[in-house]
C-alpha cells in the first residue's frame, strides 16, 4: 500500500533492441552501456534509492541474462531486485500487460535508457491529489523534433499528444520522458494479446482525447535520452562535467578521480588499469578499464571502452570506441564515429565523421572510412514542410546536404519499387528538374552527384515550372523526381520530393530519407540533359484540352465553342515570377489566341535584387489597380494564381481564392471544392466546400472519395489543384476535370478555367462577388530554440478560444461563428512564425480578438518571445557565471 506522496515499486523497461545505437548494442543493452564507467541501469537505480523506492521489476527481452549477471538480486543497493523475461519484444504498454501481475498499486514505469531528475515525492502527490489514472513526467525542450510532443491544460491534464513532429506541426515545447506514474485501472486499456503496444501511441492519446484522467507533471531538472551514439556520448560528458545529479553517483565518484600520467585540458576518467603516456593529450574524455594510449596521442570528447590500445600520435574527436579497440599510429577518428568491438584501424587511416567501422573489421593502412549515415537523427525534421525540404544556405542546405538528399531519395525509390509489386521502370533514372538553369546550376549538380552515385540514370530537365514537371514524371518511367525551386519569396531553397505519380511525398516519407544507409554502387549512373520546350508544348496540349476541351490536342486546335469564348474573354494583364513561369504563359496565350500582356521578374536568391524586385513588383501591382481587364499574378514555381481587379489592385490570396471558388462553382455546380483553413469562411460557398483540417493542400485531401468524382482544392494561398493535365486517357474517355485520378495546383490550369468563367460575367457582377472578409499575413521573426515555447505560450494564452491542430494551430472566435480566426505555422527552415488570420466585419469579435485582435495577438507574440529571451539571457548568464567560478 502507497502512503500519501510515498512509493516504494518500480518497474523498469529493458527489453528494448537498442537498434538506432547499432552496432553499440550488439553484444551489450542499452541500459547496460556504461555512463562515466559504471551501468546506465545503476545510475537509474541509485537515483530511485534516494527517493525511497525498493521494489524494482525489470522487463527484459534482449540479452536478459547480462542483466542478471550485472545487476544481481539487488542486495548491493539495500533494494530487492525482481526479473520478468519476455519471449518477444512487446514494447512499452504491451510489457507492462505482460507483468500485469506486479502492478497492484500506485506504481512507477521508468524507461531504462533515460536518465532523469525527478521529484518523486512530488510528482506522487500531484498524482494522488489529482486522483489521476496516469501521471507522465513532462520535460521541456527547445528543439523537440525528435521527441513525443504533449500539451497540458490549466490544471495539468493532458490534450494532446502528437510522436516526432516537424516544425510546421509542432504545439509545445513539452515532451513525454517515458517516466509514468500509473494506476492498475490503467490495464484495463491496454489490449490483452501478447503484442507490441505503445504507451505514447496506442494507449496515453485516446484516453487523454476521451477526456481520461491523464495528467501532465513539469519536470525542470536534469533529462538526458540516451537513444542516439551522440546521445550516449553526451550523458558521458554530462558525467565528466559534473551535470548528473548527485542522486546518480556512487559514494567512490563524489570526487573525481584522474591516474597520474598524461596532460589534461579538462576532466578525464580513466578506469583500473589504465596506461597513458606522460605526452598524450586527453580533453574530456572517458576512458575505460585496460586501456593503454601511446606517446602524443590526442584524444578530446570520447568515450572508449575497456581493453582499447591507442597507437602513437592518433587523434581521437568526438568519438566512440568499443572494447578491444586497436587504433594504430597517426590514425584519425572524427565527430560520432563509432567503432565496434574487436575492430583494427590502420595506422595513418581515416575514420570520417558519422562512419562506422563494424563489429573485428580491419580498415588497412590509410585507407579512408566513409559515413552511410552523414546527418544526425532527426536533422532532417527542421526542413521539412510536407513532401518539400525547406532551407537556406547558411541553415544547412549545402551543396554536402544536396548531394546527400539526391543519394538517399534514390535510394529509398530504388529499394521501395524492389520490394513492391508496382510496375516498375524499365531502368532506375531521377527526373531532377529546376525552376531556373543558372540559379540553381551548383544544387543542382550536387543533387545529380548524389543520385548518380547509387547506379541511377538522372534526367535532367531545366527550366520549367512544377506542374510541367509532374506531367513529365506521370508520362514517363521514373522512380520518382526532385524538383529545386526558390520559396518564400526566394530567400528559400525548395526541393519538392515527387512519387512517378506526381504526388507528394508525405511528411513521414521525407523524414525517412535520415534512415537510408548510403551505399555507393559498383557503377556510376548516367546523366541526359532532355529539352525543355517538348515537354512544355506536350503539357499545354494536354492542359488546353481539360480546359477547353480541344477537338485534337495533338494538333493544338481549339473547338470553336472555345474559340468563340477567348475571343469575349477579358484583356489580361500577367505579372509572372520566373523565366520558365513566363515561358509558359506566353505559349499559353499564343495557342488559345487570347489577348495578354506578360511582365516578367527574374529570380535571384540576393538580398539587393529581392529588393529591387519586390520595387517593381510594388509598380506592376499599382498599374493593375489603375488599369483595365483582369490582372493575374503567377509565382516562379507556377503553382499559385492572385487576382487583380481595377480599384482593387492584388487581392489577399484568401479572397483571391474565394472569387475564382465561386465563379468556378458557377461554371461547374457539380465540381466538389476542398478548402483547408486559409480559405475563408465568410463567403456564401462555406456550406458547399468540403473542409479538410491543416493548411498544406496534401494528396490524401485532394483524392477522390470515389471513382469518378470532381474536385478542385483550394489552399487559401492561391495554391488550386485540378486534375493533372498529363493524366493519359482512353479514347471513349470525354476529356473533362472528372476524368483525372489525383489533383494538383496549377496555376495556368486555373487560369484557363478562370478564362473560360469570365466570359459569362460582367464587371459589376464580378466585382460583387468579392468576398468582405479581411484577409492578413504577417511573417514574424522567431528564433528556432523559441518557436516551441511560444507556440505553448500561445495556445495557453487563448485557452478560452476554440483550437484546432495540424500543421499549425488554428484558433477562432467561437464555434458558432467560424469567421474570424487566426492561424500561426511555425516555419520549416526559417527562423520565423507564419500568421494568417480573418476578419469578418459584420460581425465584431471579442475584445482581444478581431479586428483589435490580430494587433493584440501580435503583442502576445512579442511579450512571450521577450519573456522566452530574457530567461534564456538569464539561464546563459547563470551558466557562465558557474562555468567561471
């Protein structure tokens, strides 16, 4: 029986493979794996000895009995000790149901590859006061990418849980340590079958949605993962820097103890039996039992094991080594290299930074040893934004990055049509293609090297615009494509991740690229530079018969019904970003015969020419306003369309949506529209658009619910995707938007419909359909290490409002009236916070929110983000003041 805020059991999870720490784990557990020379396991135990705990059942799978050798019955540390092997793993929940039998009260469930600071007295009392069937022991992280996100309620109950996110869709700076206060009741959840089931998965997130008494404890102490080499690493240099709790500590380890022998730039620990050499240089490093380090030796941040012998003048960086090691003179290992057990390396050979040498491999007398995985896990999450990678130069997309990012994309296709029973293409080939030829010409070529290097062909296709590309990946037969572009208002590189059917890859499919081992072919693939204007007229056709329903696209002639409604149509006036983007307009006006006048703005990634352009773009959007006809603007990539209209000028993206929805839904009443949270609510088509939750328009929402359906989606950015122009269809098959199997947006595609609606309306009837909502769109500076804390800071300060979660959160007035509503989109590889909001004027909000409201939401952003910078100042200063005493 629990006393108040005392408890005396815990169970520990052990059974896990430790596979992200291979080849670390193979002949040793993670929990096992020494931290400053003494079991991780132990460490945990010594912690939960000070708080009082006794009773510890482990939950083994893997290597049980080192577990039992190591550990013994618990006598050592005045604890009894119980074991419970499982024949499988079961994971977190799945072994807990297994040792169902030893959760008979109030019990601890403490992960085995984590060291953490908990107030356990604490922690106990906010769970029994609570009456709470769960308690997890929450930590706060500023990069949280790699980690379980959860937010916690006023009162410490838990709303939502969501596993690795990416920036887009992170909420909170809030993560799951795997440390859990848990009641018996709480097996009830858990389903019964001998399976692998996850506490943070399968059990913790739809009780906590049913509204189950799932509580959330702050943890502000110290928490380390250990689930990563870099990972096992750090908790090693944590130990040397004095940065465990003491709680952690053997009596023996209260005072450091450093062998006579060798020069020290910092703390070092080196276990029984060690020899080092009077001139050798070690730095913060561990240093197991029977090692021996020859003469000039340098050795900074690493962690070898026991039995390791160091030759003369090796040099050692950040580095792991396992037992029996032999590094021969002038050797060099670099940053998260680890080497297994038994293994040789040569003298004067090279360990690059992030290779592995496995378990008694012998690398020769210099011979160099490359990564297969060159990023750390999770790196990728920051670029992220859905199928598109996101970043600049200077936040990590290097030519190194590209090279990387074509090697590991050809890879994860070449093995994905392997094992699948798709059709497969006659020969392994990439298309990569780019929106402009010289702007991109470096990346470019660092991304064919990369796909060049796995054996496959790239095609290379220059200068043309996305939608263009993604008929030229559904007409051809690739294993998938790479389109490069700028983003943002070309201060962002963009690579557009494609499948052969021109969908989207998903955000789980981008973040996956980190685990793909990058394997150098026996054979170099080769490169073909097609030409761009085939391709370009081949697409026009096609498209000009969707839209207009061409008698023979071949041919390129129009019917005369359509011929009939150019001729009506409206003058158009075009402002397009990009020579390729423009290329395509101009061919597309020349077929059709309809009148235009095309503006074109380069593209340039510099600071001066942004400003320049955006100047002329200022003018060009002031002579719309003046002028007559229909003004269009095109972005670069061809994707997104804004109206403008005389004495209107550029319309909101938003509005610009909702006009061409309407006038569309008019023309074809059939057609179901998708809109997701930019599209405003305050037109009369809200009850006639399917709403899908997020903001990214994904090919899961744009799919048709069944065969044959029309649909045409809306992103509130002018981003409208209609079914691919490229889409081959049988001779009995009517070319019309129906006819298509998946949509995506298309800026001339929607201008071609658009064409053909004008021609039916006049210009006061027009401009009547402009929606009175006020659309906004601010981008607000914010630090990468703050966007997690603000984003909870912000959901906490409008906890009164309606909050909905995707890639973003969404907040609105009420839910009655869906109106007025503010969205902020933390930004994928820019230090930055996208805001979009709506304001509906007919209907006034609340104090502190529309219209006065997206004022006052940007003085919360500013007050948090000042708030967050003051105790960061604080928390440095702190620091460095201990660092100095």
């Amino acid at each position: 029986m629990c006393l108040f805020g005392l408890l005396v059991k815990a169970i520990i999870l052990a059974g896990g493979l430790g596979t992200r720490l291979r080849p670390i784990t193979l002949n040793c557990p993670k929990p096992l794996l020494p931290i400053g020379n003494r079991p991780l396991l132990q460490r945990l135990v010594l912690n939960l000895r000070a708080h009082g705990v006794r009773e510890f059942v482990f939950l083994l799978h893997y290597q049980p009995q080192r577990f039992i050798d190591t550990l013994g019955d618990g006598r050592h540390f005045d604890a009894n000790f119980r074991y419970v092997v499982m024949e499988k793993d079961l994971s977190t929940a799945g072994s807990v149901k297994f040792a169902a039998e030893h959760v008979t009260e109030t019990t601890l469930i403490h992960s085995g590859d984590i060291l953490a600071d908990i107030p356990l007295r604490r922690m106990m009392v906010f769970h029994q006061r609570r009456r709470a069937l769960a308690t997890l022991a929450l930590h706060p992280v500023s990069a949280p990418l790699p980690f379980g996100l959860v937010l916690r309620a006023g009162d410490g109950r838990i709303r939502r849980f969501f596993e690795k996110p990416t920036w887009p869709q992170v909420f909170s700076d809030w993560i799951n340590t795997s440390v859990y206060l848990v009641e018996p009741a709480l097996l009830d959840h858990i389903p019964g079958a001998a399976r692998m089931v996850f506490f943070e998965k399968e059990v913790f997130p739809p009780l906590a949605a049913a509204g189950a008494e799932i509580f959330g404890f702050p943890l502000t102490g110290y928490w380390r993962d250990v689930g990563t080499p870099e990972d096992f690493r750090l908790a090693n240099m944590d130990y040397l820097h004095g940065r465990l709790p003491k709680k952690m500590l053997a009596p023996d380890e209260l005072t450091r103890h450093v062998p006579v022998g060798g020069k020290s730039a910092s703390h070092y620990v080196v276990g029984p039996g060690g020899k080092i050499a009077p001139d050798a240089h070690l730095d913060a490093s561990v240093i197991g039992a029977n090692c021996s380090i020859e003469s000039h030796a340098k050795i900074r941040g690493a962690v070898i094991f026991d039995g390791a012998h160091l030759g003369k003048g090796v040099q050692i960086n950040n580095a792991i080594l396992m037992a029996g090691v032999e590094v021969e003179a002038k050797a060099e290992i670099h940053h998260n290299a680890v080497i297994a057990e038994k293994a040789h390396i040569g003298a004067a050979a090279i360990v690059a930074a992030n290779a592995i040498v496995r378990n008694a491999a012998r690398v020769a007398s210099g011979e160099t040893v490359s990564a297969k995985r060159v990023l750390p896990t999770g790196y990728i999450r920051r670029f992220v934004d859905g199928g598109s990678l996101l970043g600049s130069v200077k936040g990590g997309m290097s030519t190194d990055f590209m090279r990387w990012v074509g090697k590991t994309f050809a890879w994860r296709q070449r093995q994905h049509f392997e094992k699948s029973a798709d059709d497969q293409p006659a020969a392994a080939t990439i298309l990569l293609a780019t929106q402009e030829e010289e702007l991109f010409n470096t990346w470019s070529k660092a991304l064919a090297q990369g796909i060049l290097s796995t054996g496959c062909d790239v095609h290379l296709l220059e200068s043309v615009t996305l939608p263009a590309a993604r008929w030229a990946l559904q007409n051809g037969r690739y294993l998938g494509g790479i389109y490069l572009s700028t983003d943002r208002h070309a201060e962002l590189i963009r690579l557009a991740l494609i499948h052969p059917t021109a969908e989207d890859f998903t955000t789980d499919e981008s973040c996956s690229l980190e685990r793909i081992d990058l394997i150098d072919a026996p054979h170099q693939g080769n490169l073909c530079i097609l030409e761009a204007a085939p391709i370009q007229a081949d697409y026009l056709s096609r498209l000009i018969q969707c839209a207009f329903a061409a008698d023979d696209p071949s041919a390129q002639r129009l019917t005369p019904e359509a011929k009939s409604v150019l001729q009506r149509a409206v003058p158009v006036r075009a402002g397009v970003v990009g020579q390729a983007t423009a290329g395509i307009i101009e061919k597309f006006f020349n077929l059709v015969g309809c009148s235009a006048e095309i503006e074109m703005f380069p593209v340039d990634m510099s600071a001066d020419f942004r400003r320049h352009t955006r100047a002329a773009q200022k003018a060009f959007v002031q002579s719309l306003t003046d002028g007559t006809g229909l003004g269009i603007w095109i972005g670069g990539t061809g994707e997104r369309l804004q109206l403008a209209l005389p004495g209107y000028g550029l319309l909101p993206r938003g509005c610009s949506d909702a006009l061409v929805a309407r006038l569309l839904m008019e023309q074809y009443p059939t057609v179901q529209l998708v809109a997701g949270w930019l599209f405003p609510h305050f037109i009369p088509l809200s009850p006639h658009i399917r709403r899908y939750e997020g903001c990214m328009l994904t090919a899961a929402c744009l799919r048709p619910a069944h065969p044959g359906a029309r649909i045409i989606g809306f992103d509130g950015r002018g981003a409208i995707a209609f079914p691919p122009a490229g889409t081959r269809q049988k001779k009995s098959s009517p070319p019309s938007v129906e006819s298509c199997k998946i949509a995506y947006p298309d800026a001339v595609m929607a201008m071609a419909f658009l064409l053909r609606a004008l021609e039916k309306i006049s210009r006061d009837e027009l401009l009547a359909k402009l929606s009175g909502a006020h659309l906004g769109y601010r981008l607000m500076p914010c630090p990468d290490e703050a966007k997690a804390y603000l984003m909870r800071r912000l959901v906490e300060s409008y906890d009164h409002l309606p909050c909905a979660f995707s890639d973003g959160i969404r907040l609105q007035e009420k839910e009655e009236n869906r109106s007025n509503w503010i969205v902020v989109r933390p930004c994928a590889g820019m230090e930055a916070l996208e805001i979009y909001w709506e304001e509906n004027p007919d209907s006034p909000a609340e104090k502190g929110y529309a219209p006065q409201g997206e004022s006052g939401f940007n003085t919360i952003v500013r007050r948090q983000l000042a708030r967050w910078r003051k105790a960061h100042t604080l928390t440095g200063a702190a620091s460095s003041g201990a660092a100095s005493s």
